[in-house]
C-alpha cells in the first residue's frame, strides 16, 4: 500500500491517494500532499504524438500510484469522450506571437471540467474495500460560479454520491446561476447563500471539521463528507495533464524542441490551476516561469510582491467571478513544497491566517518562489480593454477571466524568447454581456439576446449547452444564511 499522502500542516496519518481523495481535507485543516511528487519522472519525449488520453494514463499513473492502470484506464475513458467539443480535449492555438491552451471545450464550457469530469471516476472507486456497501459520499462544494455546475454535471445520478452546491447569492452571472438551478439528477443539491464566495467556503471548511455532524450523518445514513473544490487532490491531479498536452503540441507544431522551456500565464483563483503547473515541473516538465494573473482581488499580487498574505481587505465584486477570491487556498500546497515539506511553518502559517488573517514568509522563502512564479493583475476597465485588445489584434474571443491573463501577457516585458502559453479557463458565452460590451455590442435585453449578438458580430457559435438554457425548468431556489449550511447538509444527506 502506498501511504504517502499527508496533511500539509503535518499533523495526519498517512493515506493512500485513494483515501485522500475520498476524504478530500485533512483532519487538521491542511491540504493532502506527497513527498513522493518528482521522485518518479515522467519522460516527456515519449509523450509527443500521443492522445490527451494516453497522456492521461501516464501522468496520472504517476500521480495516483494506488490505482491500478486498468482503473485508470477506465475513469479517462469516461471523463475525456465524446461530451468534449474538441477531440485534442484542449487544444494549443496560436495567439500572435502567443499561444492559447483552450480547456473550455468541456460540457460546462468551463475549465473545470477538465477535473470534475473525472473526479466522480476517481471518487466511485475509492469506497473502502470490505465496509458495508451502503456506504454513500456527500460531496459539498462553495463555488464561486464555475466550479458547481461542473462538479453537478460529473456527479450527476453517479451511484453512491450525492452533490450539494453552495453558490453566494447575487454573485455568480445569470448564465452561471441557471446552468446550476437547472440541472437534473436525483442526486443533485443547490442552494444560495447570503455572503460572498469565501464565507462560504470557510462555512463548507468549517463542516467538514465538524466531528459531532460527521458522527451524527455516519450513524443515520453512513453518510461521509468529501469535498470537489480544488482542496480535493482528485481535482488537483488530472489538470497537471493539460500542461503536458500543451507542451506537446507546441512540439508537434515544431515551436520547440523537447527540453525547451515553456512560460505558463494562468488565471487564478483558488490557485488550483497554476499549482497543476508546478507539479508539472516537478514530474520533469520544462516549465521556465509561471505568472499569476489575478483580478482586482489582487491578493496573490501583494503576496508574491512582498511575502505578506493578507485577507483583511476589501472584496471586489468584479466581473470575473471565478477569481474572486481572498483565501486563495491551494497556497498552502506551493508553500509546502517550496519550504521543502516545513509542516511547522504551514501550521503557524496558517493559524497566522485564521487569527490575524494574515502571514508573513521568511524572506529567504519569497525570493525562491519569485524564482518560478511571477504575477500580474487587471482591474476592471483593463479586463474590458483586454477583451477588444485580443478580438482586435488575433480575431479571437476572450471570456473576462482568460482576459485578466490576456492583460497580464501583454503588459509583461517578454525578457526572453521562451514560448508564452496562456491558458484560458472559461468560454465567452458564459460571459455574453461582458464580452459584448468590451466589443461595443448592443448589450440590451437577456443573456440569450447577447449571446446571438456575439455569435453574429464574431462569426463564432454559442456551446449548445449555455445557449439551450433559456428553456431550461429551473429546480432550485432555495436561499440561506451562512449559518443554515450545516443543517441544510444534514437535511439533504438525510434524503441520499
Ligand atoms: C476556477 C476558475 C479560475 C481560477 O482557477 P483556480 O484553480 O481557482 O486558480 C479562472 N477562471 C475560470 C473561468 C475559473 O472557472
């Protein structure tokens, strides 16, 4: 058995990938990692020219050591078929002098589903061999807009799981609400909440260190808890792929050889999607630099700027919703590994954070982040600018989010002639007002009424699946405070 995961914070038994998965967060709060990650390497030269699926197997083989290949096998073949609109999954373009890594091509048309396509797989195959078979996974998830619908779709009437969904209420866009309030599954849960996205998810955090309801839900309904946010190793995983995908395709196209190095721009959030870029790297991948580009919420900005986190500022509402975000939580990982595994720092790190809500990082630690990670950030008006800036300059559409990266790329002093990848993370027609506006379109009437402008105005076609909702039956209106969260879980695991 290998039992190598453990708690960021030091303080867990070890686990196996599979129980890391099934439990998604550490006793004490930390996030699950290994100290085996880059112990084995994986030999990129041998993955030029394969399907993103074959591509899947080796990295995750790699990754998810207890799994047996045939498993393995299976959960891709489930997650990366025909429910994508492009066979490459996601396909490298070029952008001017750029590139652009596409992984919006999914069912959700967002770059999450490129993990909660097959954290469903992973999770139905980690029920403890030899328990009662009754044994059932509730899965919760804080979304700030794309996360939910994608973690809906993949759980969706999946045997043995249930999926509950807590989005802020007000602030997520109208496209992204109807997308969750209209799935179907009879296993499916969503719920709006008074705060914004970090009440929420420290709420959701806080359930899951509830030992009195984890007791009462397992003697009820042997109901357990787990998590699909990017806390979640399963969801960390399978986004390490992509960036091998990238790599290869800018070798087919013949812009590098193997070995070159390959700077990564990334919209970020939570910090999931850049840290799959990292532990890219670590598995051998010649990634030369990974930018963080943020919104205004330019936390990450500050922090790898002067090694000083801090939550307590103001919260902006902007029109990027899925970065959003104070407590960029997946931190925690790249700091663990930076510091080479120092699980007291953590700990102090981030009882600092829940105290003060701030840290500070030794000096010594920052500059070696700052060796690898560099940061840009957009404000509004310069997400906006964006959007036209790339219609204009490539005739290609940027969603707001793609686009605070697209601002971040463009401003950067390009010091080297290292290829540049920017990866885009949602489609613009989960964005049709924005994205319409930007490029001076007539934004009037719905979200559907802006779609048809868009798809007009760029000769581009809107993903059946966000153009198809405006007849869809709406099945969740709920809303509750932040302090109604647990026993809305109780009530809904209840029903599993
Ligand atoms: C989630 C998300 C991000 C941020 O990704 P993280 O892994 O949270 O950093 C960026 N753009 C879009 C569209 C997203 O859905």
């Amino acid at each position: 058995m290998n039992t190598t995961f453990h708690s960021t914070r030091g303080s867990s038994a070890n686990l196996t990938s599979r129980q890391a998965i099934r439990q998604g967060l550490a006793g004490d709060g930390g996030l699950f990692v290994t100290d085996d990650l880059g112990k084995q390497q994986v030999d990129v030269s041998a993955l030029v020219g394969k399907s993103y699926q074959d591509m899947a197997l080796t990295v995750l083989g790699v990754l998810l050591p207890d799994f047996r290949a045939s498993e393995l096998d299976e959960c891709v073949r489930a997650a990366y078929d025909s429910q994508w609109l492009d066979s490459a999954i996601t396909p490298l373009k070029p952008l001017g002098d750029d590139y652009i890594l596409e992984l919006f091509n999914g069912p959700t048309s967002a770059f999450k589903d490129v993990a909660l396509q097959i954290l469903p797989q992973f999770m139905a195959r980690t029920a403890t061999a030899g328990t009662a078979t009754n044994e059932k996974v509730m899965v919760l998830t804080a979304t700030s807009g794309d996360t939910g619908k994608a973690a809906l779709a993949g759980f969706a009437d999946t045997g043995g799981t249930g999926i509950t969904v807590f989005y802020p209420e007000g602030k997520v866009s109208e496209i992204q609400r109807l997308q969750m309030t209209t799935q179907t599954g009879s296993n499916v849960n969503v719920c709006a909440v008074k705060g914004n996205f970090d009440d929420a998810q420290t709420a959701v955090k806080r359930i899951f260190g509830d030992k009195d309801l984890a007791a009462k839900l397992e003697e009820n309904n042997s109901v357990s808890l787990s998590s699909a946010n990017s806390i979640n190793v399963g969801r960390l995983v399978p986004q390490v792929v992509y960036y091998f995908s990238a790599y290869t395709q800018l070798i087919e196209r013949g812009a590098i050889k193997v070995g070159d190095e390959v700077e990564f721009v990334v919209p970020t959030g939570n910090f999931g999607d850049i840290l799959a870029g990292y532990y890219a790297k670590k598995l051998g991948l010649p990634v030369g630099r990974l930018t963080v580009a943020s919104d205004r919420n330019n936390v990450l900005f500050d922090f790898l700027t002067t090694g000083a986190y801090n939550r307590e500022r103001p919260f902006y509402q902007t029109t990027s919703p899925s970065m959003d975000i104070l407590v960029s939580s997946n931190l925690e990982r790249m700091l663990y590994y930076m510091s080479d595994g120092d699980t007291k720092l953590i700990g102090s790190l981030m009882s600092d954070l829940q105290s003060k809500g701030s840290f500070t990082i030794p000096d010594s630690l920052l500059e070696r982040i700052r060796g690898l990670f560099s940061c840009g950030w957009a404000d509004e008006d310069q997400v906006s600018q964006a959007i036209t800036d790339c219609w204009n300059a490539n005739r290609y559409v940027i969603d707001p989010h793609t686009a605070c990266g697209y601002h971040v790329l463009t401003q950067m002093p390009q010091e080297t002639a290292m290829p540049r990848v920017l990866l885009s993370t949602a489609s613009p027609y989960k964005f049709p007002r924005v994205v319409g506006k930007a490029l001076g379109l007539d934004t009037t009437g719905t979200d559907f009424d802006c779609m048809d402008r868009l798809c007009e105005a760029t000769g581009t076609t809107a993903p059946k699946n966000l153009r198809g909702l405006e007849h869809a039956t709406e099945r969740f209106t709920d809303v509750i405070s932040i302090d109604e969260m647990p026993d809305y879980v109780s009530n809904v695991s209840e029903r599993l």
